[in-house]
C-alpha cells in the first residue's frame, strides 16, 4: 500500500479493507489497470477511466453505513439494480452510477460483473 492510499484513507480507516478488497480484485481480473490517488477520489483507468472509489454522498449522512466508500463506474446503461444509489447521464449512452459499498462481501460477483462492463465500455469509447 502506497503513502498516497493511507493518506487518503487517513480520515476514514475502517473503508481501507474495502478499497483493498476492491482493488485486488479488479486488479486481478485486469492486470494493466492503472490506478491513480487523487484529493477525493481514487480512479482506475485503461485507455480511459471505468471506475473511482471515493467517499462521495450519494445518500444523506445519517443514511450512509459506517464504514463505507463509493464505487461509481461509467457504463453505457443505465443500471437497473436497488445496489445503484444515484445514476445519472451526464453525456448520450454514457451512464455514471454510483453504489455504495459497506462490507467486504458486496465486493461480489454482480458488482464485479458491472466492472466488467463498465472496463470494457471505457476501452471501447
């Protein structure tokens, strides 16, 4: 783990464990992902960006779990899922949407699959 990841964590270190699981798993499934920690979002791009990890309010506060972080992926859909906390479509056929993470175990294979979608929609573009 970089300085750059703890530092961003600094102020939220209980939703590292769930960045960690995130990235290793992405990581795992796409090997020349190229991860960049910036001020408020951590992004995961190929050729473009496919998904951040952020701690975004998607929810008012009193609503968000604790811990938690914010998994927004760009896809060519909108997502359809109860998991999908805000979806909007800031340009034609892109959608960006926002889901909310608190545990370890909704790193699963649904929300992988929508990475899946969403790496391939930002190599594609």
């Amino acid at each position: 783990m970089d300085a750059d990841t703890l530092m961003f964590f600094e102020q939220q270190p209980d939703a590292l464990p769930l960045y960690e699981t995130f990235s290793e798993a992405v990581l795992k499934r796409y090997p020349d992902t190229k991860i960049k920690v910036q001020k408020t979002q951590i992004t995961f791009t190929n050729r473009h960006i496919f998904a951040c990890a952020s701690f975004l309010r998607v929810r008012k506060k009193k609503e968000l779990p604790n811990p938690y972080l914010v998994i927004t992926l760009g896809l060519s859909y909108p997502l359809e899922s109860p998991r999908a906390a805000v979806k909007t479509e800031p340009y034609p056929g892109r959608w960006t949407t926002h889901i909310v993470i608190e545990k370890t175990e909704n790193i699963d294979q649904e929300l992988l699959g929508w990475v899946d979608d969403a790496y391939r929609f930002a190599e594609n573009k």
